[in-house]
C-alpha cells in the first residue's frame, strides 16, 4: 500500500457543549488526550454526550468553549472545511451521496483537495480494494444498488481517501446484522493495525470497545469521564460503580481474551493434552479445560494446569489495582 | 481489510431488470405524447381548412392570426416561466438556509396571496400603471404562478437526509459546495415538477394577454365567447391544450435528462 | 233626529275616510298600483353596467306595481344570457339589435337604419319564440373615444379628422371588436386608414377608457352611452361617415312569458321610449363613476321620469 499518514496525537482541553435554552451543558469541560496511532474508543450509555464530543473534534458541533489540538496545532479556530479535509469522518447513518458513483463518493476529499484525476482514481481503486470491493465491478455502481455492510466499506474508503491522520468513527457498523458487523469489525482491527492512524470511535456497545480499543473512556452523563485506560485496565479494575455496572457481569471470562498465555507460569513439561503457541490468550487455554482437558502445554516451554490459569487472571487483577 | 468474501448480490440483477423496465414505461409515455400532440393538431388543421368560415370566423380563423396567436402564447408562457425560475428557485435556497429560515411563512403567505387574487382585475390595474403590452402581462403572470416552483424548491430541498449534508460538510465541503454539489442535484427531481406545474399553469393564465395588449390564444376565445362562434372559442381552446400538452412533454424530458443517476 | 244625524255625520265620516285613506294608499303605492300583482318572472342581464341598469328598472317597475321579481342579473356574457332565457333560467333581459342581428341571427349586413333593423331583428327572432318589446332611442353603438385636450390639439370633430393624428398614434380596441363585421377591419376599410399609419393595442373594455384618459390611447373604442366619456374628460367625435350598424336597446322575453302576462307586456311597453342617449349616460355614470347602487339608480330613474308616482 502507498505511503500513508500515521496518526497524530489529539488533546482535547476542557471541551464543553451547552446548548441554547438547556438547563446543563450536553458535555462538560471534558479533557482527555489521544496518543498517536491508538484507536480509542467513546463508550457509555445512550444520551452521554459520546457521539457529541466527537462531533467536536472536527467541529460539525461547534464547541461553546475549550481546545481542540491535534499534533500540536491548535485547531479550535481553524475554518471548519479545511480541518475536516484532513480528518475522516464515518456517521452511522453513513450518508452516502445517492447521486453519485461508489468511485466519485470515495473520491470526495481528493477532489475537494485538488488532487489530478489519475491520482484520485488510482486511490480509489486501491481504497476499494482495500475495503474488499472490486473497484471494476463496484466502482460505476450507485449506493442504492449497495446492501448496508456494502456501503460501510465504502463509507469507510470514502473516509480514507484523502488519508487523513485522524478518523473520527460514530457507530459506523451499527446499522448492520451481527454477523457483518462481527466481520467488519475484525477487518477493521486488522486494517487499523497496519494504518496505525488515530481514531476516535464512538460506540454503545462495550464488546465492541474491548475488540476495537487500544483504549476505553468510558463516559456517564455530559461526557464524565468515568475511566480511561486499556480494555484490560477497565475489565480487571473498574474505577467507579458506573463503569462496574456498564462492564456488566463475568469480567474475567471477558479479560481471559486480553491475556496472552506467554507471561503465565507454567510448570515444566509436556503432558498429554492439547497445545497452544504462546501467542495464544488465556481464553483459548480456558476452552481446552472447559472442553476436558486436565492441563494445556504452551509451545515447548511447558504445560499449564488450571490453578496456574486462576492464578494468572487473580494476579491480573492485582497488577491493575 | 484483507478481500472479503464476495457478497452475494441480492439485489443487483433484479434491480437493474426492474430500472429497465421502469425506464421503458418512463419512455413510452415521453414517446406517445407528442404523437398524440401531432395528431390532434394534425386533425385541427385539417378540421379547419374544411370548415366553411363566414366573415366574423374568418378574421381570427386564418393561418397569420393562428400563428401569431401561438407565438405570442409561447413568448409569454415562457418569459412568465423564466421570470419565475429567476426568482422562485433562489428565493426557495435561500429560505432553506439557517439563517434566512424564519422569513418562509411570510414568503409563502404573500406568494398565496398571488394565487389568490382575480387575475383580470389585478393584470388591468398592473396595465393601467405601467403601461399595456408583453412585459407588464409577464410579469402579472410570473406572480400568479410563483407558488408551486417556489414552495417544491423549499420541499424538495428541506426533505433531503439531514445526514447526507452531515456528510458533506464532515467530507470538508463548504457550505456553497454542498449546495451545488450535494443539496440541489438531489432536489432536483422535485424542483423540476414544480417547473412542470408552473408551465402549464402559465399557459392558462397566458389566456388572459387579451386583456392588456399581450396578445395570445385568448384573442381567440373571448371572440369566441363573445361572439357565439363556437369554432373559434373551441380553436382557441385546444390550440391552448396543444400548447400546455407541448410544455408538459418538455418539462418531462428534462426531467429525465436532469435526474441524477442513482435516486 | 239628532240620533239620525250623528249617524249620518258618522257615515260621511267613514265615507270621507275611506275616500282620503284609498287616496292616501294608492299615493303611496304607484301609477298603476297593483295591476301587476300576480306576475312572477325571473329578469336577468348581462354582466356590464348598462344591462345592468336596465334590467334594474324593469325589476324595480314590476316590483312597485306589486309583482314578484327573481333577480339573475351580471351575467356573464350576451351569448351565456340569451342561452339562459332559451332554456329557462330566466324570463327577460334587454337585447340590443344589432347584437342579435350579428351574433345570434348569424347576419353580416350591417348598413340598415335603426327601426328596419328592428322590424328585421323581431321578424328573426320569430323562430327563436322569442318577444321583443319596443326599442329604446338611445343607441348605444361602438364609439371612438379621444380627450377633449387631444381633440382640440389636433383639431378633430369628426370620425376622419381622426386621420389628422401624428402617425403611429395608439388605436385601442377590444378583441371581440377586432373579430365583428361591424369592427375593426371594416371602419379602417369606411375611413381609408392603412395600418402602417397606426398602432394597434387590445385591451379589455373597461380598460380603454382610463387608458385613454391617461395617454396610453390616443383613441379608444368605446360604448357610446358609457357614463366614463363624460366623467373622464373624454368626447365623442362624430361619425361623418356612416359605419357602425344601430344597437338600440329592448327587453326581450320568451312567447311563453308574454303570453303567460300579456298586462306585463303592455305595463313594460312605454319604458324604453324615456331613456334617451343622455338619460343612459346619466345612469351609467351614476353607476360607473359615483359608484351608486343599481336597483337606487333604477328606483330614481322610474321616479323622475314619472313611470312611478
């Protein structure tokens, strides 16, 4: 793939949203810093202000006071349009342009850009591919003629075209079945991986958060920031009953994904069993003794037994207290 | 992303077969018009030239008036249309716009107003002020028929997805940009039926030129009418048809030239 | 007796009242008081003032003679009011010769005097089962209108002093005009006006004259009893060359109609011979200009001419 922009650092200073005639700001002084390169995701319950601040970073909703800067440059008072032709924005309603091509909606930004068209149309044809379309037989198409998880890819090259540093995503695959978004979202990760942009993703749903985040705010009302740190961070230690309660249940099962069995202590040896490489995580290990296994061997490094399995997530937890 | 599995296309093939069944219905009727429209006048021209006319017929009943009635008719249906385009349609923008929102109940109030009034009596005190003739008759006519371009404007431009616009200016474009590249191609379809109902209405109310030197095909029916000569009144009436069937057929075929692809 | 001559003073008491009080009744009711009592008729006209006035008196007469009256006058339209006395929808509305001559008569000979082409009018309408009572002397015939400023500028006083106008003067016309054998066409043809030498302009009737008075006509076609030529300062030239055919006025009714109250067509006889040219005017105006009710004008018009005490 041709050069691409890695992803700037975003800080975010006492962002705060107050709309006429309300009685409390929609968001409230909320601060936080994005590293570069690290996809964190907005989650919390519907009407915390989420999508909101988002919508704040490249102004669709003009901030009533505080900073936005993003790799260094402040760009709270920047004209609008210019900001946004450097950051990719996905909605989840995706508002593809009906009226034009699947090729001329991904080639929005280039073209407002100033790109010359042989430029554009190779970009998008790359993107295309990129997203899993074939540009050849997708391209002259219209988005009616698209299924939904169709034109979420596109919405997601039309995104990319311009290869911004910073991708602000609200639901993007919330409007379609479980089983393409599933899809989408390991292709996402897959992609973010090898991009490594900035990306500010906005979701409801706190599985998608674990999958998708380098890291998770998790938001209550007007924005607060309840915690802010690692999925595993969020899973083994909870910092307020809010995000408790938004984790939900059986937070170790759902941490045993998190944990790559390489670090476990493992008892020397190789005994009957199934192997798992040390790559594998503490899930995989769990379905090996949940399906009869007496202990797991890891590579040749060893075999795990299941106190050791216990052991590994109880130190977990501790290690994040 | 890596390929992913090719999507089972559901819906491509029965889509475009049912397109193409819809453009054909589309087309057939944009074909049959006209034939009809050649044999109806086919059919008046004949009718006519073997009608035996006496004195009072034979002064509106000849080619020179008959044409230059039509003509007449053309020019003021036309120029009405143009004037109201020129002002309906960017008035329509911008009530649209944030800022200019709250004037759109008066607008249309006074654009009401316009329908409302006794044509004849409002186009006389119009003559009378500034002067009988073409332009005063055009402009009178543009004010009785600026409702329905204007207010499709406002419709077809307020019932776009607000998140397409959303998109748009996320994408960086300025608020000019959306408009021109996104806003008005999409509201074009509506906008256009507006422009339909708008030409056949300026072609009724073309009628009325007789009144004020702006001749026209009411310088066949009032004759007609006043004079108990049923040939010319109903002349004049389906040379008035012909000339409104004429305008639909136009406004349809730029309709389907200007539709966008894809809506 | 002075019992018998109370009595007797009595009876010459109710005899004197009843003497005054008839007297005194039948001054308040009118002329021929309830001889038209028992008549029923719907009377309708046409949509301009005059048709109006006209049909207005007729009314007025009928009911002050203790008849009942429909009225469906302002309609719109000579052919839509004479359809609508055929069928039935009313009973009377005034006509004018030359109008039924050409319109419905489908003649195109217009050079006969006024009373032959009444005689030839009524023995038309014979078919049609339609009565014709006497006419009116008025003639309310097409008329050239001009400004006494513009006449006395330009020295006109007859019809072909109009030829004495600088070239390309505005001639104002309406459309029927321009379509009639009595029209347009032909009055250029009577005078020897060419075209090239004028402009032609048409407007609807009732626009001519302001647009006269204003300038946006140097001449104007106009009714020659409209009350507006006197009101606005406009006059009449006179037709040296005869051209326009008459239209004397008269109230026309279904055989039917006559026949049912023939004491109705002989009460509505004498009327048309009290309207003179200026009499017509004068109640037009009163309409047109002053903006006076029709049915009040009637009422003063039946009045003053002594039709009703």
């Amino acid at each position: 793939m041709s050069n691409t922009t890695h992803g700037q650092e975003i800080r975010l200073e006492k962002l705060t949203k107050r709309y006429p005639n309300t009685a409390k700001d929609a968001v409230s002084e909320f601060d936080l810093v994005i590293p570069a390169g690290e996809c964190v995701v907005f989650v919390g319950p519907s009407g915390c202000g989420k999508t909101t601040t988002m919508k704040m970073i490249n102004r669709i909703i003009e901030p009533t006071s505080g900073r936005i800067v993003i790799g260094g440059q402040d760009v709270t008072k920047t004209p609008a349009h210019e900001l946004r032709r450097n950051i990719g924005y996905v909605i989840q309603q995706i508002g593809l342009f009906p009226h034009m091509t699947i090729s001329d909606n991904v080639a929005t930004v280039p073209q407002l850009l100033g790109w010359d068209k042989s430029k554009t149309r190779a970009r998008v044809n790359e993107l295309l591919d990129l997203v899993g379309l074939d540009p050849s037989e997708y391209g002259s198409r219209y988005p009616k003629q698209l299924s939904g998880g169709q034109q979420q890819r596109v919405g997601v090259a039309r995104a990319l075209a311009a290869d911004p540093a910073v991708l602000l995503m609200d639901e993007p695959f919330g409007a379609t079945d479980p089983i393409t978004r599933v899809r989408l979202q390991k292709e996402f990760r897959a992609l973010q991986r090898e991009l490594k942009k900035t990306v500010v993703f906005v979701t409801h749903d706190f599985e998608e958060a674990l999958l998708l985040g380098d890291r998770i705010a998790v938001l209550s009302d007007q924005s607060k920031v309840e915690q802010y740190g690692t999925p595993l961070e969020i899973l083994s230690a909870p910092a307020t009953k809010k995000v408790e309660s938004f984790v939900g249940e059986a937070a170790s099962v759902r941490m045993l994904g998190l944990v790559s069995l390489s670090g476990v202590s493992v008892a020397s040896g190789n005994v009957d069993g199934p192997t798992l490489p040390e790559t594998a995580t503490l899930r995989e290990a769990m379905e090996g003794f949940i399906t009869g296994a007496k202990a797991i061997n890891i590579g040749t490094k060893g075999h795990l037994t299941f106190e050791a399995l216990q052991s590994a997530i109880s130190s977990t937890r501790k290690g994040a207290q | 992303m890596a390929k992913a599995l090719a999507q089972p296309n559901l819906t491509a093939g029965s889509m475009y077969s049912q397109s193409a069944r819809l453009i054909f219905q589309r087309h057939r009727s944009l074909i049959i018009q006209p034939i009809l429209i050649l044999i109806i006048s086919a059919g008046l021209a004949i009718g006519l030239s073997r009608a035996h006319l006496d004195v009072i017929e034979k002064v509106t009943i000849n080619k020179k008036f008959i044409f230059r009635a039509i003509q007449d008719h053309l020019i003021l249906s036309f120029a009405s249309a143009a004037v109201i385009l020129a002002v309906a349609i960017p008035a329509g923008i911008l009530l649209t716009r944030r800022r200019y929102k709250k004037f759109t109940p008066i607008v249309l109030i006074l654009a009401n107003i316009g329908q409302a009034f006794p044509a004849v009596g409002v186009l006389i005190i119009a003559g009378i002020l500034f002067g009988f003739g073409k332009p005063i008759a055009i402009f009178s006519f543009a004010a009785f028929g600026i409702l329905p371009i204007l207010r499709n404007t406002i419709v077809g431009l307020q019932e776009i997805d607000p998140f397409i616009i959303e998109s748009a200016m996320g994408m960086g474009m300025t608020p000019k940009q959306a408009l021109r590249q996104i806003e008005l191609p999409l509201a074009v379809p509506v906008i256009l039926a507006g422009v339909r109902t708008t030409l056949i209405l300026t072609v009724g109310v073309a009628t009325l030129g007789v009144f004020v030197n702006g001749g026209g095909l009411g310088t066949l029916i009032i004759p007609g009418l006043k004079l108990n000569r049923e040939l010319v009144l109903v002349t004049g009436g389906i040379l008035t048809v012909i000339v409104a069937f004429t305008m639909d057929w136009l406004a349809r075929a730029a309709e389907e030239l200007l539709r966008p692809r894809g809506i | 007796m002075q019992v018998k001559s109370h009595k007797v003073v009595a009876i010459a008491a109710a005899i004197a009242l009843a003497v005054v009080g008839s007297a005194a009744t039948s001054s308040s009711a009118n002329a021929a008081g309830t001889s038209l009592k028992g008549v029923s008729v719907i009377v309708g006209s046409k949509d301009f003032t005059e048709s109006i006035v006209l049909s207005k008196i007729v009314k007025q007469f009928i009911l002050a003679n203790g008849g009942k009256v429909v009225d469906k006058t302002n309609i719109k339209g000579s052919s839509t009011t004479r359809e609508a006395m055929v069928s039935g929808d009313i009973n009377m509305y005034w006509e004018y010769t030359g109008t039924a001559w050409l319109v419905y008569q489908k003649q195109t000979d217009v050079n006969i005097a006024p009373d032959v082409l009444y005689k030839k009018v009524v023995a038309g309408d014979a078919a049609a089962k339609v009565t014709w009572l006497p006419m009116t002397s008025f003639n309310d015939t097409y008329a050239w209108a001009i400004t006494k400023a513009n006449a006395t500028k330009y020295g006109v006083k007859t019809y072909s002093d109009l030829k004495k106008l600088p070239a390309g003067s505005a001639w104002c016309v309406e459309s029927e005009f321009q379509s009639r054998p009595d029209g347009w066409a032909g009055f250029k043809k009577a005078y020897g006006i060419a075209d090239s030498s004028i402009t032609t302009k048409v407007l609807d009737t009732g626009a001519i004259y302001q647009a006269t008075k204003d300038g946006q006509c140097m001449v104007g076609e106009v009714f020659a009893t409209d009350g507006r030529i006197g009101a606005l300062g406009l006059m009449v030239p006179q037709e040296d060359v005869s051209y326009f055919p008459p239209y004397n006025a008269a109230l026309t009714m279904t055989n039917a109609t006559a026949k049912k109250y023939p004491q109705l067509v002989k009460a509505l006889a004498p009327i048309a011979a009290k309207i003179s040219n200026a009499t017509m005017q004068n109640l037009n105006a009163r309409v047109d200009v002053l903006g006076e009710d029709a049915d009040t004008v009637a009422k003063s018009f039946l009045t003053a001419s002594g039709l009703v005490k």
